[in-house]
C-alpha cells in the first residue's frame, strides 16, 4: 500500500538494499535490523534505521487510492487492520479510532527501560541520521519518566518487549467489528503477502462467511477461496478502478 506513495519496498535483500545502499555495505537485511537488541547493543544503528523512516514517513503524501478508501469508510461501515507502522491511514485522513495496527506504530514510543511510562506520541522527536552510515547522531531520544533510551512503540523481530496497550483497544474493536459483520463484510486486502501472513489470514477469516475479498497483491494475488478475486496490479490503480465500479 505505501510503496505506491513512493515509499521503500522491504520485499528482499535487494529491494531493501535499493533504498538503503549503507546496509548492503554492511551486509545486514531488514529483518536483523528491525530487531530490538540493537537498541541496547548499539543504539546510534537502531536509531539510525528507525530514524530515518521516521522522518521518511512524516513526509510522504498518500496516494490518491487512500481517499478512494476514506471515501468508501464514510459510506459504509469500516475498519482497517494493518500490519504498517507508517501512519498513512490517519495522514490520509481516517479517524485513529477505526485503525488497528498490528505491529504498532513508528509515530508512538515507549521507555527500553520498562520503567512503567505509558506509550507516548512521537510527535516533536527528531532523529538526525548520517546518510553515509545511517547511523543517528546524538542526543537519541529518551524517557520523558526516568531517561532512558527509547523506542518505537513497533513490534519488531523476536520482540518481546513491546508495549500493545495503545494498539490494544482498537485491535479489540476491529475483531468486535468483523464477529458483528461476518456475514454482510466486504474484504479489499491490499499488498498483503505471504512470508509475514497476519493480514493475510485475517482477510481470509473475516470474509470466509461471504467470500468477498478482493486481493490486491503485485506479486502474490492468489486465493483459495473460488468467490474470492485476486488482482495483481498496484494498490492505487486498483482502488481507483474498483471506485469506478462502485459508481
């Protein structure tokens, strides 16, 4: 969903080391760097990475299928569920309150420390990163309760830390949602793939009553289910289309 607004396709070692070369220079793939120990083992490369996407995310503009998705929740019933930390939904304008995020969200923090701060707004945290090393330059963000180092409020890769507590309620909601709807739900899962299945699965279970899932997916637009559709085409063209339907 979010590459079509220009930001960076994770998919593999080459197209992440397309987006960050420093990181081919040093061998190391997206998974070993979304990985919390690096914030306690050497946090100037953690903060580096998070930095960055940070920054990257606050400023990318969502594409034009977001409002064709915003436009639809305001005439029908709806919730997102999404395995993104980026934020686009609500930079696209969705309220927070129908968006459940199951791996958090880069624009949250939370204390490294546990020392029982609740999870705080990002907002005003800047991270300055070498381009060269992406490596983040000090003063690295902090607890605003005792001072320790701080993180993104994200799940990351054999995280055992993360703080759900904000996530918590709106995942709650969104699986209240989906039992009350079952049997009326449309499902569009966009850019949903196999080798991390959450969304995936979740698609599949909310619309196993109706079958209407419509699947976005450039690479993997497979179903299993023969009422449902597989389109492999990009998230924005798609929606646009599909709203062309609709009307």
């Amino acid at each position: 969903m979010g590459v079509d607004s220009g930001l960076p396709d994770y998919r593999g070692p080459e197209g992440f080391w397309r987006a960050y070369p420093p990181y081919r220079a040093l061998g190391l793939r997206f998974e070993e760097l979304a990985d919390p120990v690096h914030f306690a083992d050497d946090p100037a490369l953690a903060w580096g990475f998070y930095g960055n996407r940070l920054a990257l995310y606050r400023s990318t503009v969502p594409h034009a299928g977001f409002a064709v998705l915003r436009r639809w929740a305001r005439e029908r019933p709806t919730r997102v569920l999404t395995s993104n930390v980026d934020g686009q939904f609500q930079a696209a304008g969705f309220d927070p309150d129908v968006v459940a995020e199951v791996h958090g969200s880069i624009h949250r923090l939370q204390c490294l420390a546990g020392c029982g701060a609740p999870v705080w707004s990002a907002d005003g945290t800047d991270v300055a990163v070498d381009p060269a090393t992406m490596r983040a330059r000090p003063p690295l963000p902090t607890c605003p309760r005792c001072g320790a180092l701080a993180r993104p409020n994200i799940l990351m890769f054999g995280d055992g830390d993360w703080d759900p507590s904000e996530a918590a309620p709106r995942l709650t909601a969104y699986t209240t949602f989906v039992r009350e709807h079952r049997t009326s739900l449309a499902v569009v899962e966009i850019g949903a793939g196999t080798a991390l299945p959450t969304i995936r699965r979740q698609a599949e279970l909310a619309s196993a009553a109706t079958g209407a899932l419509v699947r976005i997916n450039v690479r993997e637009p497979q179903v299993r289910d023969g009422r449902a559709v597989g389109v492999p085409a990009p998230a924005d063209q798609v929606l646009m289309v599909l709203d062309e339907l609709l009307r």
